[in-house]
C-alpha cells in the first residue's frame, strides 16, 4: 500500500492532513493494441503498492490460466476488466484507475488501442491534463500513435508524455529511442503541445516507472512515475474571466431565489458585476451561498449557489459572465467535430445539441472538411463516419453562449444527440462564430406575417403531406387546393416533380441527398408561410427526423402533419407510376416500401387512408380541419 | 484611437514600473489575462470597458507613486491554495446531482445506510442548499439487512426530514428465500436485484443514483457516471454513451432509465476522509465491538437474529470486531479490529492487505460475477 508509506506507528491524524493536501493530476494512457497500456498501468499499480493480497492471489491465478507471461505475472490481467475482453485478451472501453503516492493523487483514463474505439479515448481525454502516449520500441510510431497525438491535442490535452515501451526487446538501445524520439517531435509540432517528454522504459521489467534504470544510463531524463508527480499542469482557469453556467434555480421559499451550478472560469466576489446571457440583463453578485456557509470568493471548479442584487428572469442554460468580459453570442459558428457514432452525421439533419447546461436543436450546415487524423491533411467528404474528424459549420435554433474551446474547455464544448435514439454522436469543439450575431437583427420589416396573413383573411400553415409514394398525398393535395382556392385562400403547393426539377436539381437519392431536399424545401415552405401563404407540402418524407426539422422552422400550430396512411400492398397494386414494379426488379435502387424504410409519424394532426376513405373525402376533411381550427378566418 | 494606444503606452509603463508581467497587469485592468495583448494586436473593446479599465490604472499608477509602505508588508492575502483533491470530487458530485435533478422527471436516491450512502446522503444535502433534495430516498430492504442498520435508517431519515421509501420484495418474503436457505446468488438476485427493478417500476423513477465507486471493482471502473439501462433495465457494457468533459446526455425514451454515480472518481480512502472532516454519521457497525460471531468458510459472520442456524460444533463467540463494507448479515464478513474511532478506522484500512470487497460473499461466487449482475439489473 503505498497510501501507506504509512507504518503502524505514524501519527494517522498527521497523515490524513498530509493526504488531504495532496495535488491531483488527471492523465490518460493511450497506445496501439499490444503496446502494454494495460501492463504499464498494472505496473503503476503493482509498484506503488495499490494491490491487495486478495487481488494479488486472485492475479497470480489468472496469471496461469488465461495469462500470457507464462508463469510471471501478467499485470494486464489486472486492468483488463470486463469478462468479453478477458476472452479477447484486448481492452475494449474507458476504463478510470485511482493511486496516490506521497506528493499526488492520481485518477487515470485507461483508453484503447483500436481504431474503432477512437470515440473512447476522446472521452477520456476530455477531462485529462496530461496524456502518455505509448509506443512499442520496435514499432516506433504509428498510424495509432499519431491519431491518439491528434485527438490529445483536438480535447485540448496540453501536455505529452511519450514512453516508448518494450525497451528490453531492442536491447535497451539508445539510437532507437533517439529515432522515434525524433520522429514524434516532429510529426507533433504543428498539434501545439506545451510540452513533450519522451522517456524508454519496459513496463514488463519495471524500467524506468518508479526509478531510473540502470540499462538506460544514457538517458539523462527522469522515470515515469517521479515526472508524473511533479509536472506541473495547473490551468490558468482561475486567471479567465469568470464563466458560470446556470444548472438549477433553488427556490426554497418566495424569500430565496439562488442560481445553482459549477463556476467554470474564473473567480467571482459578492458585488461584483455579471452579465446574463443571452438576455443581456447586468445585475451585482449578492451572496455566495454554500452549505458551509458564505464564500467571500468562488473560483474556478466550486459547485456554489449565487444570489443576485437583482430580480432578473434567470434560468437552467443561462450563462453568468463577467461584466467586463462576457461570453460571446452565437447561433452560427464554426466547430472541429469527432463524429462516434455508426450512423453518418449527415449534414442537414437536425440533432440535438448540449452545451455545459443547454440542450436545443441543432444543424450542422456544412462540412467544411475532414480531417486525415493520420496525416492531418484536409480531405473533402460528405458525411463524417464513426471515429472521422470534421471541420463543419454549425447552426443552432437559438444563440448560444460560447467561448472557443481554446480559451474555455466548458464554455466551448459541446455534444451532439441523436433525437431518435437519445445517444450520443458526437463531441465538438466551438472554434469561433460565424458572425457576430449579436449585431445581427432580423430586420424589423413594417409588413410583418400577421399583416400579409390578414390581408389574405387566413392563418398561414404548411398542410405536409407524408406517405409511401402511391399512397395518394398528392391527388389530395391538389383536391385541396383546388378547395382552398374556390373559397378564396392563398396556396401553392410544393412537390417532388415541381422542386426536383428545379430548386433541387443537383440532389440525389442518398440519405445525405434525401434530408437536404427536405431541407431546402422546409426553408422554402418556410418563406412562403411568412408571405402568409397556406402551403401545401406533398412528399414522401420517410424520416421522422426532417419531418421534426420541418415542424421547428415554424411557429407551433403552423405545421400540419397529413400522414396518408395507404397500406403498401395498396400502394403498390396501385403504382401509378410503375415505379414499385421498377423497385423490385432492382431497378430503382433505395425505393421507399421496397428496400429503404420508412417511419411512420407518431402524432400527426390527421391520418387519413385512401384504401378506406375517397381521395374527395379526405380533401374534404382536411378543409374541414382548417375551418374548425381557425385557419380560414372572415 | 489615440485614447487606446495611450492607454496601450501607459499599461506598459506600469507593468515596468511595478515588476509585475503584462497579463497579470491585464487581469488587474480587464479581467482578462490577454485582454492587453489582444488590444495590442489591433483589438477592439468598447469604450465603457477602456474608460473603466482607465480608471483602474490610475489608482494604480497612484498606488506605485506613493512611498512603498515597508518590504515586508505582506501582500493581499488571499486563499491561494489550490482547490484540495477533496473538494474537487466534492463539486463534481455536486454538480451531477444538480444535472440530475434539472434533467430527470422523476428521479431517486438509492440509499444503502453504508458510508458511501451516507456520504451521498450529505452531498445531496449540500448541493441543493438551502432547498431540499428534490427527490426521495429508496432502500430496498432485502430483509437480512443488520438490525442496526435498519434503526439507523429510521433514525436519519427522522433527523434528516427526508422521504423514505423502503421497498421489500414480497414474493421473496412468501416464498422463504434467504441466503441461508437458497444461498448468496440466488437471495441476492430476488431480494436485491428482482426488489430494485421491481421499486423503479412501481414508482416509474427514471434515475436512480448509486454510491459505486470505480475504484471497488474492475467492470465498475468502466461504467459511465451516468449509465444507461433498457426497459428491462439491462447494463450493455459495450454499448455505453461516450461521456466527454461534464456534459452528461440524460435523455432517455419512455421504460428506460438511468443509474448515476456521482462518487465514480472517489476512493476508499476518500470517502473515510470525507466522513472524517465532515463528522458525518454512520453505522456503528463500522466500529469495532464485542459482538457475537461464528467463524464460517473463513468469514466471521455475526449472529444478528435467531434465523442464523447453528452447525453442529458451532457457537458464537464474543470478539472485538467490525465491519468494512455493510450488507445483508450472513453475506458480510466482519474482521477481528480494535479500531473504535475513525482515524483508527483509516488507519486500519490504510494498513490492510485485503481488498474492500472481500467481506462481501457474493462476489466471489464466479469470476467476472459483478460484471454479469449488472447486466441483469444490479446496481
């Protein structure tokens, strides 16, 4: 037990002010498979006497049956948790190890070697200081070695330790540790570190870890361990302008109101003057409300509870800043992107966005460009697949609060959530604004909506017709509009043939190209609800994600789903178009019904089957619907 | 223009003249450690900012002019040191717990009575102070459970004012399983595991925090902070969210729910540090006593009702011992100590050659047995 440099003599009382004092420094270990990560933390573990005799017996069995040390101990068994990649004898996941020596506490990000587990070891780089970076002697650095150097450095990781590891299997040689020493500072130059330690050392053997080994006389830096416990790291948090985002409003009673949440920069006293973002509202920090009581000062990392000189409407994903220095405003900004998730970001779809304490929807618009994290070259692309990097451009329903990442790793990071799934897809990095929205007011025209609408006696909508092509949505569409105008309302109505020969010309059948259309022809629907019109919106959309999309460019009640039910066997006997016959000969590739899916809405304002109902009847419903729910005002 | 680069020049100045660097005299004017040199660059800031930051440095140019009051005079104290180690789990806690609360519908604490359900138990009352935790406690009582923990239960939820819901397994209790009877495995699964899942679904709870640690066990050290469970409220260890920086993803669809952690990155040490200076209370049963045992497969187990059997040739015996991890009495082994205080408890763990769980029964019943309970439902 090395918590126990203590002896049973030793003053306890003693020891645990000592320990309480201790400095804390988060790392994580990452390497290709085989390079020893697990061996090397097992070791960490085994020489600062973190093992229990429990846990050591318990080894020394593994170690015979499943090891692969012979009749040594294999220090991998120790950290290589999960019973699947005991089988596998490979570390699948992110796994957290905690050991302390005199000077430190340690919490450590095991992160895996495979290409495919990349999005793991962006999470455990997220929260680290400092990365090792292993490299096996014989292999010098790799593929491997030079993705994990890039993901480092794009978490904001400011600090490498490479070790090059299996020193005993090239005989402890100078002129080979020189040469991968060289190498990696080179390939790493432009990632930016603040510092870079290369150090040989065998996990297997124990070179190197605690101690300087004397079968590397040659090399004048420190050991593994000693560097670790003295590389100073301390982040300039406190020095930036203050940043607090708001978690929870406590309102025990009317008398208290207090703003909850976790001060991400900077350090904050009672008088001081905040700005609330967005709204913009300044107002002086009152008290610093804590259970032990009042802080004169909060810093940086305090979970506290801010009560203000003011009564302002403050609420969860509001940002306190500094008076003097707030965050900046944004609903377009440019963002690095790493994409961890199997389905492709497809630009266009909305996701949902988190920030520190925000959720709300959001667009990536553009993919500007990936980037090759081998040779961090720029390469163009579509989508972004799992474990891709991108550089894209991002549009947000509202503005957010931001910094860049590079100056605020809280205020600048984001996560990107699949709305149908709720898991998470991606992680990005805020890296500056696309404009200054802040500057930026919708012109505040004389005509607005309500003025056009009015004078066109109706409540502008879009009626979306969804369906299985051949279900109908566009013979009742036009029986619709056909109504509309006999009672003397403003139409149009947008249709795949009408948009696909002209405003969507250059869009294909891919899902990327699918969700763009749908894009383009929501925005366009937009525009003319705003112009006061009723439109009508005939497609087969398939996805619940742009039908949602859709329903959000506008205002509640201005969406309404039509979802023309038609079986598709219906369909399909039916096929106006010959286009079903088509699909299944395989000649039409991605056909709704036939080989690509389609997801039926949950909750449309109307469902309507044209196997049950006349296609007349249906139009008669759904002007009936208008008129009862006061589209068709005078 | 020409007020900015004065400004600019009279900045410099007195960064010279003070001895201190031009970031730190920028942080003293601005805010903003880099404020100066962005504006030396050709930035802009608004003229309220520059007229303040003005007025600044003027009290300063006078502060310098003025004869240096004595060598010695000591510097502005304030608390300078870092954030210990301690309160640094403590805010991260603390802040899951706020996330929790603002995300969650119907969320819920699993309270064990151990010390890592006491020290969450004070987490929770720190973090929404001075409002309430809004959520309920929930211990599923397996029934086996010490009966000082159970008096110690009542007695805290008594003090402490919050809601308590105790939830048993009935069918468990109908049908007689107990650990003697049916053993470790299959007790644990139908009074603990089945009785959780049967709990959250009645109460629809939708998270559900936990005191696991990662540093008890290894398929531990690999779950999220917060982690995400089915509808049948299986853990898919390899399916689990990517969890980057502090922004946790909560969302879940309607059935399924979340377990959160929120003492993930603490250790057994930590948590005894943590009870130490926060003179937080916790079972006696974790202090050492006369208390009646029987020496079983190598596990000392205390005779706590008249359930427990007796074995031909055995007897209880009358010895110093104490607890190191709580649970259901037959299944947790007490060792032989003389520690009755909490700095002897501390040393007595910092000396100690076992690990924490090896008291516990059931983790030895087959390698990798933790890891395969959680995917079945256990916390």
């Amino acid at each position: 037990m090395s918590h126990a440099a203590l002896t049973v003599d030793d003053d306890i009382l003693a020891y645990l002010d000592a320990h309480e004092r201790k400095s804390m420094l988060r790392f994580i270990t990452c390497g290709s498979v085989d390079d020893g990560k697990s061996t090397l933390i097992g070791r960490l573990l085994y020489d600062t006497k973190l093992i229990y005799e429990d846990q050591l017996k318990a080894l020394e069995a593994d170690s015979k049956r499943v090891g692969t040390q012979g009749d040594r101990i294999d220090f991998a068994l120790l950290v290589d948790g999960l019973a699947a990649e005991r089988e596998q004898g490979i570390t699948i996941d992110v796994a957290y190890r905690f050991f302390s020596t005199e000077r430190r506490k340690f919490i450590v990000a095991d992160t895996p070697g495979h290409e495919q587990y990349t999005r793991n070891m962006a999470t455990g780089a997220s929260t680290a200081d400092l990365a090792v970076i292993l490299v096996d002697a014989r292999n010098g650095v790799m593929t491997q070695t030079r993705r994990h150097s890039f993901i480092c450095s794009l978490l904001g990781i400011r600090h490498i330790v490479v070790a090059v590891n299996k020193m005993d299997l090239v005989g402890y040689s100078k002129e080979t540790f020189a040469a991968i020493e060289t190498e990696y500072k080179k390939f790493a130059a432009p990632l930016g570190f603040q510092s870079i330690v290369c150090i040989p050392i065998s996990a297997l053997e124990g070179d190197n870890i605690t101690a300087k080994s004397a079968r590397t006389r040659w090399h004048k830096g420190p050991a593994l361990l000693p560097y670790l416990e003295s590389v100073e790291v301390a982040s300039d948090l406190e020095d930036k302008p203050f940043r607090m985002p708001v978690q929870w409003v406590a309102r025990p009673d009317h008398a208290f109101r207090g703003y909850a949440g976790t001060i991400a920069s900077g350090e904050i006293y009672p008088g001081d003057e905040i700005v609330v973002l967005p709204s913009g509202k300044r107002t002086s920090v009152k008290r610093i409300v804590t259970a032990d009581g009042d802080l004169p000062r909060g810093r940086a990392r305090q979970a506290v509870t801010l009560t203000l000189a003011d009564e302002i409407d403050i609420s969860r994903g509001d940002v306190l800043c500094a008076g003097n220095s707030p965050a900046e405003q944004t609903d377009q900004f440019a963002a690095h992107i790493l994409w961890m998730h199997d389905d492709q970001l497809i630009p266009g779809r909305q996701y949902l966005l988190k920030t520190a304490n925000r959720t709300l929807p959001a667009t990536v618009t553009e993919l500007k460009h990936k980037i090759n994290v081998n040779t961090l070259e720029h390469l163009s692309g579509k989508t972004l697949a799992i474990n891709e990097v991108g550089v894209c451009n991002v549009s947000t329903s509202h503005p957010i609060a931001f910094d860049s990442y590079a100056a605020n790793r809280t205020t600048g990071a984001f996560i990107l959530i699949d709305r149908r799934t709720n898991a998470t897809v991606g992680a990005g990095m805020i890296d500056f604004s696309l404009r200054r929205a802040q500057n930026v007011h919708w012109q505040d025209l004389d005509i607005d909506k309500r003025a056009r609408a009015a004078a066109k006696h109706q409540r502008p909508c879009i009626l979306w017709f969804t369906g299985l092509s051949g279900s109908g949505k566009s013979t009742i569409a036009n029986l619709v509009e056909k109504r509309l105008h006999d009672l003397g309302r403003h139409t149009y109505t947008l249709d795949g043939d009408n948009v696909r020969h002209g405003l969507n010309k250059d869009l294909g059948f891919t899902d990327a190209d699918r969700v763009e259309n749908i894009r383009r022809v929501a925005e366009t629907a937009k525009l003319m609800v705003d112009a006061g019109l009723i439109v009508l919106v005939s497609f087969i959309s398939p996805f619940q994600s742009e039908r949602r999309m859709a329903r959000e460019l506008v205002e509640d009640g201005e969406f309404l789903e039509v979802y023309v039910s038609t079986p598709l066997a219906v369909c399909e006997q039916r096929d106006v178009k010959g286009l079903y016959a088509k699909a299944r000969r395989g000649e039409i590739k991605n056909f709704t019904g036939i080989d690509s899916g389609y997801e039926a809405p949950t909750h449309p304002e109307l469902t309507l089957d044209t196997s049950k109902v006349s296609a007349e009847d249906a139009a008669a419903r759904i002007v009936d619907y208008l008129d009862s729910n006061g589209y068709l005002v005078g | 223009m020409s007020q900015l680069s004065d400004f600019l020049a009279r900045a410099e100045r007195y960064a010279e003249a003070s001895g201190l660097s031009l970031s730190t005299v920028s942080r003293k004017l601005l805010n903003d450690g880099k404020g100066l040199a962005r504006l030396k660059e050709g930035g802009q800031c608004t003229l309220k900012t520059l007229e303040e930051a003005s007025a600044r440095l003027a009290a300063l140019e006078i502060e310098i002019a003025a004869p240096q009051p004595s060598a010695a005079a000591p510097a502005p104290m304030l608390d300078a040191k870092a954030l210990t180690h301690l309160d640094r789990l403590e805010a991260e806690a603390i802040h899951i717990m706020r996330e929790v609360a603002a995300e969650a519908e119907n969320p819920v604490m699993l309270y064990s009575i151990g010390k890592d359900s006491s020290v969450m138990l004070r987490l929770a009352m720190k973090a929404f102070y001075p409002a309430k935790p809004p959520f309920p406690l929930l211990h599923v009582d397996t029934t086996w459970k010490f009966r000082e923990m159970i008096e110690f239960r009542d007695r805290m939820a008594k003090e402490l004012g919050f809601d308590l819901i105790v939830h048993i397994n009935e069918d468990g209790v109908r049908q007689g399983v107990g650990p003697f009877t049916h053993g470790s495995q299959i007790h644990t699964d139908i009074m603990k595991t089945q009785a959780l899942k049967q709990a959250l679904d009645k109460y629809k709870f939708d998270a559900a925090f936990g005191g696991a640690r990662r540093d008890e066990e290894k398929s531990r050290a690999k779950e999220r902070i917060f982690s995400f469970r089915s509808r049948e409220h299986r853990w898919d260890p390899k399916n689990q969210r990517p969890e980057l920086w502090s922004i946790y993803n909560a969302r879940i669809h309607k059935g399924e729910s979340i377990r959160v952690f929120p003492l993930s990155n603490w250790t057994e040490l930590d948590i005894w540090q943590y009870i130490y200076r926060e003179n937080i209370p916790i079972p006696s049963l974790y202090f050492a006593k006369k208390r009646p045992v029987v020496e079983r497969d190598g596990a000392l187990i205390m005779v706590d009702d008249e359930r427990m059997k007796l074995g031909p040739g055995e007897s209880p015996k009358l010895e110093m011992v104490r607890f190191r991890t709580l649970g259901c009495y037959p299944l947790t082994g007490g060792v032989r100590s003389n520690a009755t205080t909490l700095p002897e408890i501390i040393k007595e763990m910092l000396l100690t050659t076992t690990s924490e769980r090896q008291g516990r029964v059931i983790d030895h019943d087959q390698t990798a047995s933790m890891e395969k309970k959680k995917a079945e439902g256990y916390f």
